[in-house]
C-alpha cells in the first residue's frame, strides 16, 4: 500500500493492543522492563533466556521478515546477560546473542539485521563447546549500520558509528567511523561538536506523542472503515 488506509480510531486501538501485548508477554521474561516501551509488532521478538533488561523510552521494530532475538544461553548463575539502555532504537532483524555479558549504552541505535554477540558458541576444535566468549560493550550513543557483526570481546566507544556490513572484531575509540571487514577506523569525529541525541529528542515525552497523535489525525481524516476493508480485500492501483 501506498498509504495507511486505516481510520484514525482504527489505527489508535491497534497501537494500543501492541502496548498491551509487549506488556503482557515481556515483563515476566525480563528481570527488568522500564517505562514507555514503544515496540512495532511485538509478536515478531523472540525473547530466550535471562538476564535481560530494557530501559525507558526503548523503541523495538520488528516484522515477520525481520524477527528482534534477544537470547541469553549460560550456565553462569551470575552472567550479566543482556542489557539494553534507555532510549535505544532496535531495527528489525537484530540479534542479540550472549553467553556472558552484552552492554548497549543509552541513546544507542541498532540498524536493520544487526547481529551482535559475545561467543564463538562452537570451539575450534572441540565443537561439541561454547568456545570463547568475552562481553561486548556498546557505549552511549553508539550508531551500528544495517546488518553489521559485532564479536566477542568489542567494546566500542561513546558517539562512535560502525558502517553497514562491517564485521567489528577489535575496540573502536570514543567519536569514531569504523567499516569494513574487520572494521577500521575510517574517519574520527569532533569531539566538541554538539551530539543530538534520542534522549534529548524524548525530553518531552508527552509532547512527541501529542505530535503523533495530531498528524495521525491529519493524514488519515479522510479515512473511514469501508474504504480500509476494501483496500484489504480489493487493493487498486491509486491504494
């Protein structure tokens, strides 16, 4: 479709069945869920294991083609496991897989297919194993591009951005531009520079979703029940 041909009402009760339903399933398989998760088709994130914890103000996007895995595999009784700061933006398709510890700073944005993890999870010659593992540390404010790898042992600093595709296997300084495979630094950014960022765009969060609720409003106006049902049953090329 070219457009969302739901009506307001329509649109407003869906958004608030996926607020209920990550309420719902997530909360008891988190040891920590913070406060105004925002996820996209919940029922596409698969959750596995524990420790994990989410933070306030996470935005969760998932789709059927692009399921969110959030998994803790240990025998470890005190593993860390995972933990996701507040005001992070997770795409569809991102993996988290930890056997010890994955850190995402806040402010941190995860792009489409990104998969992130701190194991071999086979040995190099016993594959019967876990092999090595070793925690990974996004800091705050981290940007990691479409379907990039992060590997065990990686920390990667405040502000940095890693590029799409990269296959990051050593640290990243603070403020940096890392791509390829491995990664390398491919331009080091302005310390002094002002960084915008997720948790000053939610300073007002009541505003923001004001905002929302007012274009909503607008651009689906002309919208009414018969014409959705039929651009579900008979879509035609102006829909």
């Amino acid at each position: 479709m070219r457009q969302d041909h739901r009506p307001y009402y329509i649109k407003k009760a869906y958004q608030a069945f996926e607020k209920r339903y990550a309420e719902h399933f997530f909360r008891p398989q988190l040891e920590h869920l913070g406060e105004e998760l925002i996820v996209l088709k919940p029922w596409h994130v698969v959750i596995f294991g524990s420790p994990i914890t989410i933070g306030d103000f996470v935005n969760i996007i998932a789709s059927p083609e692009g399921k969110v895995r959030l998994s803790v595999w240990t025998d470890q009784e005190d593993a860390p496991g995972i933990r996701v700061g507040d005001f992070c933006l997770i795409c569809p398709g991102v993996q988290l897989s930890a056997t010890q510890a994955i850190t995402i700073g806040k402010n941190s944005m995860l792009a489409r297919g990104v998969y992130i993890t701190d194991a071999d999870w086979h040995g190099i010659y016993n594959r019967t194993v876990l092999g090595k593992s070793a925690p990974v540390v996004l800091e705050d404010n981290v940007w990691v591009g479409d379907c990039a790898t992060v590997c065990k042992g990686v920390t990667i600093g405040k502000n940095s951005i890693i590029g799409a595709g990269s296959v990051v296997v050593s640290d990243i300084p603070s403020h940096s531009i890392a791509a390829g495979n491995p990664a390398r630094i491919v331009k080091h950014l302005d310390p002094d520079e002002e960084f915008i960022t997720r948790e000053q765009w939610f300073a007002d969060p009541e505003g923001i979703f004001k905002q929302h609720r007012s274009l909503d409003r607008y651009f689906l106006r002309n919208n009414t029940l018969f014409k959705w049902l039929r651009t579900l049953l008979w879509p035609g090329a102006e829909d």
